[in-house]
C-alpha cells in the first residue's frame, strides 16, 4: 500500500485537517506520501516532512498551485496517481472541490467523508446527514477519498523526518482565476480544531447577540458556531455554520444556544463529547441529544453563565 | 444561452430516514420524495437569468427511476421551459451520474450547467466537480453569489476561512450552495402549464454511458444512539455538572 495525502496548507503551515488525514492514511497502512502543492510554500513542506508518520513530501512551487484552483491541481495529483493506492484529502471545502476531479480523470468511484477504516478497501461514511452509516468496499485501482476530520486524531506534528522532492508544476489550467478571498479574522480557536464550540441560532434574534456567545468563548477558550437559520438571516458569516452542509464539529463541549436541533444541524455536531442546550422550548429536538439541557430564556441564561464562569 | 439543471429526486428534507432492517439500505418505500433543496437553488437560479434575459432557455435534467420525472416537473412548474430524464437506477454513483450529464451537454452544448453542491441523500459532494473534470470545463463549486458578465462569471464562493470571488469563462459548471437565493414555491397555473412542457427520455444506450456501480454497498446501518441526557434546573447546576461531573470546563 502506498498513500499519498493532499496537504490543505496556507504557504507556511500545514493545517489542521491534513493532521486528521494523515492519520486515516497510517490507519489504512503502508507509506504515506504528502502533496504540497502552492506557491513559495517551503516552509509548509518542511512542516509536512516534520508531521509523525510522513514518509516522503513532493512539493510542487508554481503560481498556479497559488489559491487551490481545482483545475490546477486535478492534472497535478492524477500525473502522481499511478504510484499509489490511496489518494486521501480532508473532506474541507479546499478538499471536496478538487479530489472528485482527481476521481474522473483516473475513472475511479471517489468515497466521501469517510469515518473508520475497516480495511485498505472497505470504509465506513454517513449518509443521510448521519442519520445511517454505509459500508463501503471499492474494487477500484486507485481509492480516492476525503477524510472526516472529526472521525481521526490527529498525527503529531513532530518526529517525523521525512525528505522533500521538488516536483514539476503541470501548468496553469487557465480556466477559473481566483480573485480574492474575504476572510474573517478572529483570535478565537478555529471552528474544527476548537475543544469547546459556543453556537447560536435563530433564538438568538440579531447579530449583535452573538457578542453575549463571544463572551463565553473567549473565558472558555471556544470557537464559536452557530446553525443554518442564523448564518441565513445575516446574524454571522458562513464559516460559522455547523451541520450537514457546514462544518463538522466534535469538541469536548458543545454549548447549543437558541438552536432547536434540526437533523442537518445534529449531523454537524452529535458526535461531540458533551452536548448542552439551552432552550426556552422544552420540546425542543436538541434536548434529545444532549448530556445537559437547560429550559431557559437564553437572554436570561446567557449573561448569568457569564456571570458564573468568573 | 441554453442553462442546464441537474436535478436529483431524494427523501424530502424533512423525513426521519430509517434504516432498513436487513441493513441493506434505507427504507424508500411509502416515503415522501422531494427535489434535492440544493438543486432547487440551481433551478431558481436559472430561471433568474433567464427572466433577466442572460439565458434564453432553462432545461432541466434528471438520472433515475421513472418517478424522476415528477422532480423535473417540479423545475417546469418554477419555470424551466423543458426536462430530459434518463432513466437509471436509483443508486448510480456521482462518476456515472456526471457522466451522463455530460452526455446530454454534448448533445445541448448549454452555456452554463447549475447544479447542487450536495445531494442529500448520499452527501457525495463529487458530480459538480467530476462534471467539470470531465468537460474540461472551469468550475464554481459552493457558491453563494453568480452573476453572468458578459461570457464570463463572477462567482462568490463559500469555503471553510470565509468566502471566495473567483471569474471564469462560460461554458462553466456551477454548483451552488444554500445562500445564493430562496427558490420560489410554483403558482398553481403554472404547475397547469408545467404539465404540458416536454420532457424528452433518454436512455443509457443512446447516450453510450456505462453506469455500472464501481463500489459495493456491503451494510447500512443505524448510527450508534446517544445515551439520554438530564434536564438541569438552573445555570448553577450547569456550571457544576459541567466542572465536577463532565470535567470539561
Ligand atoms: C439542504 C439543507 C441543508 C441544511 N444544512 C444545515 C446545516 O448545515 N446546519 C444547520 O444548522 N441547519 C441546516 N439546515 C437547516 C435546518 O433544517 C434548520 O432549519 C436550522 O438548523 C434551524 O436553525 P435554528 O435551530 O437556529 O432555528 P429554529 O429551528 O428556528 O430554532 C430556534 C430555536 O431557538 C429557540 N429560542 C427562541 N428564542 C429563544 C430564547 N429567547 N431563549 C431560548 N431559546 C430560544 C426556539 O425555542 C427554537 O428551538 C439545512 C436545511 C436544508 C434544507
Ligand atoms: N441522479 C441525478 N440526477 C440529476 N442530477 C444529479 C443526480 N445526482 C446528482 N445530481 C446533481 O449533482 C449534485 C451533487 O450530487 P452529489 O455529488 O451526489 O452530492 C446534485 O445536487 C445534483 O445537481
């Protein structure tokens, strides 16, 4: 078995998700190779090679592996597919967008969103917005598959000692061209990564609330999160959304604040360790799914727990 | 500027799926079918730029069981102007699905193709990209904002650190996400009008695609339940629970 990993990385570190990866590429055996791919990306590629468990990092250095243009990076990754079993990525938006391309060009079935290993063929992944888990063997020559980071620790960033190989660049696709990106900057834990997650929903009425959760974050140290309905009517941008089609989340605690618990939320976060809810609706489905629920007025609750976490 | 729409016909948002009990998949019969909600998004999409007079014909597409046909009767009563279903098996893979689409784009040569980030049903993620790989098209995925310039999109991407802009030429395969609009409900007159609109079938054959399944399906079942929970009476209790029993504070 050889496995090579897509690196999702920001030039000069390696982000988390690929730490999850890796590890789902140790668990289904055999050397695991990593693909750095992007633009004055050195340093990003020695961290690769320091990450326990890496055996080998390619690293390509080209303008267009700059932004993670998927029509870029297809042709790059299947020109490297022949060497290797497995061709793994984080099942993150950088991840989904360019691994089912790498799929088509080798004719290969691509399995999504995988959640454990069971053999180097079989695997099992949620569908239904978790509400069943298939399992899954593939035939195929060439397994393609994105990893649910939530369902793999992840690889220690140091003691590996891995070598780095310059690769050669497949050339600019010259079809979408990126723009720019508009990212929210936050001193908080990321969303994904973060032990504790504060979310909000639509209880929470505006935007302005949001910065009672805040409060909490920054004393516990959490990210904070909120539900489709309240990213919908503008209360905060859409990286904070967690469930099927937002992020997936499995901290410590969960602290679900004015959500209800719709199953596309559930999906984003029922895995986590300890869930709380804080509802004034007693009937409300997420206290079906949580250790600790509080039938509360969250403009009540909020500024108490406050209060209490000193 | 024709528009394809791929839409898929999956268990309606809002079913409880259940599991089968001889695992085998999950329980579809007597169950409430619905447009994949993502696919919705692409239909009013298209139908936007067609009222808009950046496209002059909405055609929409969907792979399945006869009762697909239903789903692209849907997109006709929101306003598309004709359907093409192929019938296939419920369970063709994302590789086979995206290769039938781009069967039917040679044979349309639309300018643009919208379809949804995500089926419901499988939570695939994949035909869009596949679809573009395939053509060897530029590609959209996940977005929340499209707007036609000229022969190019301006596109607004949702991804995981914020959003995106990115531009491409045309023809391009989108895929869209939740917040790029609100899909209209069909007036009663015009589902009346939806039901003469034509719907052309095609087969697999005529369109030479293969859409054998490539992986095997060897169990599904329940995820594991969690173990119920206590109702606390008062933010003290909570913060106790929460640092001498569950220790995570
Ligand atoms: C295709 C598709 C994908 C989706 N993907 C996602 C997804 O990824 N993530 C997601 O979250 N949703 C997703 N949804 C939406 C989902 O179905 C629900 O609509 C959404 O999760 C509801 O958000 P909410 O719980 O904040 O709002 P609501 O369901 O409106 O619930 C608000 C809750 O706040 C409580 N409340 C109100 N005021 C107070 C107060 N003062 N104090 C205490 N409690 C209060 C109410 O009792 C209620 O339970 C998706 C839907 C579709 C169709
Ligand atoms: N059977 C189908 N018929 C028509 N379109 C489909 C079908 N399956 C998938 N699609 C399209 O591909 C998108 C992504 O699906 P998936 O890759 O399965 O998550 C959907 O939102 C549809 O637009």
């Amino acid at each position: 078995m050889s496995i090579l990993v897509i690196a999702e990385h920001n030039h000069n570190e390696i982000q988390a998700p690929t730490l999850h990866t890796i590890t789902a590429g140790v668990q289904i055996g055999g050397d695991v190779t990593v693909l750095v791919a992007g633009h004055n990306a050195d340093k990003a590629a020695d961290a690769a090679a320091k990450i326990a468990g890496v055996k080998a990092v390619f690293h390509a250095d080209a303008p267009e592996y700059a932004n993670g243009v998927a029509e870029n990076l297809v042709p790059l990754i299947a020109n490297l597919a022949g060497d290797y079993t497995h061709i793994l990525a984080p099942a993150t938006t950088y991840g989904k967008n360019i691994l089912p391309g790498v799929a088509a060009k080798l004719d290969v079935a691509q399995i999504s969103d995988i959640i454990r290993v069971d053999s180097p063929d079989t695997f099992q992944r949620p569908i239904y917005a978790g509400n069943a888990l298939a399992t899954v063997q593939s035939g195929e020559a060439v397994k393609v598959i994105t990893i649910r980071t939530t369902a793999f620790e992840p690889a220690a960033e140091s003691g590996g000692s891995a070598s780095v190989s310059k690769i050669d660049a497949t050339g600019d696709a010259k079809k979408s061209n990126f723009v720019k990106s508009e990212l929210s900057s936050s001193d908080r834990p990321e969303l994904t990564s973060a032990k504790i997650v504060v979310s909000g929903g639509r209880g929470m009425q505006d935007g302005a609330n949001f910065a009672m959760l805040e409060k909490i974050a920054d004393k516990l140290n959490a990210a904070v999160g909120a539900s489709r309905a309240a990213v919908d009517a503008g209360f905060v941008p859409n990286e904070y959304q967690v469930g099927q089609t937002g992020k997936v989340v499995a901290p410590d605690l969960y602290i679900a604040v004015g959500i209800s618990g719709a199953i596309q939320h559930l999906a984003g976060m029922k895995d986590s360790k300890v869930i709380v809810a804080i509802n004034k609706d007693e009937e409300a489905p997420i206290f079906q799914v949580a250790d600790y629920g509080l039938v509360a007025d969250l403009f009540d609750a909020i500024p108490e727990l406050d209060g209490k976490l000193g | 500027m024709k528009i394809l729409v791929a839409v898929k016909r999956v268990i309606d948002y809002n079913v409880k799926v259940r599991v089968k009990p001889d695992q085998s998949g999950v329980e579809l019969a007597n169950v409430k079918m619905a447009m994949n909600p993502f696919d919705e998004i692409a239909v009013e999409q298209a139908i936007r730029f067609k009222e808009s007079g950046a496209a002059d014909e909405v055609i929409a597409l969907s792979i399945g069981a006869p009762q697909a046909q239903e789903t692209i009767r849907t997109a006709l009563a929101m306003g598309a102007d004709r359907g093409i279903h192929v019938e296939a098996s419920h369970d063709t893979e994302p590789l086979a699905i995206a290769k039938i689409i781009k069967a039917v784009v040679e044979k349309e040569s639309p300018g643009l193709i919208l379809m949804g980030k995500q089926a419901i049903d499988d939570d695939s993620n994949q035909t869009g990209q596949m679809l573009a790989t395939l053509l060897d098209y530029p590609q959209a995925t996940f977005a929340s904002g499209v707007e036609i310039a000229g022969d190019k999109l301006n596109i607004i991407r949702e991804v995981d650190s914020g959003l995106e802009h990115i531009t491409c030429p045309m023809p391009a395969v989108v895929t869209v996400d939740l917040r790029l609009n609100e899909p209209r409900y069909a007036s009663l007159p015009n589902i009346m009008k939806a039901k003469k609109k034509p719907i052309d079938a095609l087969s697999l054959d005529e369109l030479g695609v293969d859409a054998g399944q490539r992986l095997k399906t060897l169990k599904v079942e329940e995820p594991p339940a969690r173990e119920a929970g206590i109702i606390v009476d008062s933010v003290d209790t909570l913060v106790d629970k929460l640092k001498n029993e569950a220790k995570v504070i």
